[in-house]
C-alpha cells in the first residue's frame, strides 16, 4: 500500500533528524569534556544515506528510472563518525591534565557550528512532519470514498 | 468489474499517481540532508491524458476495454540528475518539495471528491432516490 508507505518514509527521516538532533546535543554537552592529558572529546557527526528499500515502498511503474531509483526507502543513518579535525589547545598550566607546556586539550566542538546544525535538524525534522500530515490527511480523504 | 467506466478508471488512475508522487515527495524530503541524493520525480498526467483521449476517441472501441485502457496507465518515476542544489550533490529543495507536496495534496483531494460523486451518482441509479 503506497498511502502508508508514505507515512513510513516520512518517519524513517524524522527518526534520522532526531538522532542528529541527540549528537549535536551530546556534542553541546560535551563542548569542555577533556578526557585525560593531550586528549578531549570529539565532536561526533551523523552520516546518512538513502535507505535499501523493502518492496512496499516500491514506486509503481519505475520503468523510465534510472539505477533503481523506482524503489524508494526513506534515509538511514549509516553511523555516527568521530570529526578528525585538530582539538584545542588552552593554555592553564594549573589544570590536573595540563601536558608539560601547560596546555590542556579541549574538544574540537564549535558552537556555532552545532547550532547550525540544529536548526537544520529542526527544519528537516518539521519537513517530514508535514510530508506525515498531508500522506494523513491523503489516506483518510481516500479512506472517505468507500463511507 | 461492474461499473467499467472511463470516469471511474481515469479517476482512480489519477489517484494512483498522486499516491505515487506524495510517496516520491516524502522520499525526498526524508532524505533532503544525504548527500548525493536525486530527487525523484513521478509523471503520470501526459500519458493519462493522451489514453483518456484515444479512450473517447476511437470508435468501435467496446466500454470495458476503453475503461481498460485508461485504468492501465501506470505512474513513471525518474531520477532528477541534472540539477544541482547542494555542493554535496543532493539537489532537494525543501521549499519546492513542500509547494510539490501541498498541491499534491489538493489534487488528491480533488479527485478523491469527484470519485465520490461519481459513486454517488451510480448509488442514486440503483436505488432510485
């Protein structure tokens, strides 16, 4: 039934765009996490890529596309990478996991970076949402046929 | 089927297509952050069209079969790789998705009315009132 796979696709993105919404959380939270002399936590990143589709969410007739792309799956989260980019250095001779320069080493979060990136998690996340309401509000005006 | 009519085929056909396409839309907002991803595009309307005209317009043509015709039209998607939108490779764009998406609904609505009272009209011949 493609009226709900249509629902299904929908919350296969929200699903995506609330979990990127929990890393840049984690990323926030841990934006002064060090975790012992010369290392820190790293900002962590959400990669995704168009979902393998099971039969039903099959477009009918995707004769004329091109490489499958007749089936449709959503999005998938492929997994959560660590950023490889350099971590910060902050000079405070003082702190207990300061190295022997007195450098302590801080993540590599950027702030407004990651709030960026939550409002793009919003955005989408609001998108899929109304795509949700209209394949709703698509399937109860089918549904009103047969009343 | 019992009522072989062109109107009800060429309705449900065209509410197979809007169906479809909303399924088409919700991919590509689903995955409007992946990167390289194509938005999907689905075409039903040209070839609908051009069926429900050989449908009214060849004669000698029996009733079921011109309804046949017209119910055997089936939605194509493709693949939009032309276009370009982000410099990851996608080409989603959310805003032209949501305007897709809201005139989709409405002519799924449309049509959904217009079956209704097609059905409607075929219930008052039968029963008379």
């Amino acid at each position: 039934m493609s009226m709900y796979s249509a629902l299904g696709i929908s919350a296969t993105g929200m699903t995506a765009e609330r979990l990127r919404m929990d890393v840049v959380a984690d990323n926030l939270a841990n934006a002064d996490s060090t975790t012992g002399v010369g290392a820190a936590y790293r900002r962590k990143a959400v990669t995704m890529a168009p979902a393998t589709a099971t039969p039903e969410f099959r477009l009918p007739g995707g004769v004329n596309a091109t490489s499958a792309s007749g089936v449709v799956g959503g999005v998938s989260v492929t997994g959560i990478v660590e950023d490889g980019s350099e971590l910060r250095r902050v000079f405070e001779p003082g702190h207990p996991l300061a190295d022997a320069e007195g450098y302590v080493t801080k993540p590599n979060v950027n702030p407004v970076t990651e709030m960026v990136d939550m409002v793009a998690a919003t955005r989408a996340f609001e998108a899929n949402v109304t795509a949700f309401e209209a394949s709703k509000t698509m399937a109860r005006d089918a549904l009103r046929i047969i009343q | 089927m019992l009522f072989d009519d062109v109107t009800a085929a060429t309705l449900s056909s065209a509410l197979r297509g809007y169906e479809a396409r909303n399924l088409a839309i919700s991919n590509n907002l689903a995955n409007s952050e992946t990167p390289g991803y194509k938005r999907l595009d689905v075409s039903f309307e040209s070839a609908l069209a051009s069926a429900t005209h050989d449908a009214h317009s060849l004669s000698g043509m029996a009733r079921s079969e011109a309804a046949d015709l017209v119910a055997g039209v089936m939605p194509s998607s493709t693949a939009d790789t032309v276009t370009a939108m982000r410099t990851d490779g996608g080409n989603v764009d959310p805003d032209t998705e949501m305007a897709a998406l809201a005139r989709n609904q409405l002519a799924h609505q449309t049509v959904t009315s217009l079956l209704d009272k097609h059905l409607t009209l075929i219930r008052t011949a039968i029963i008379g009132r």
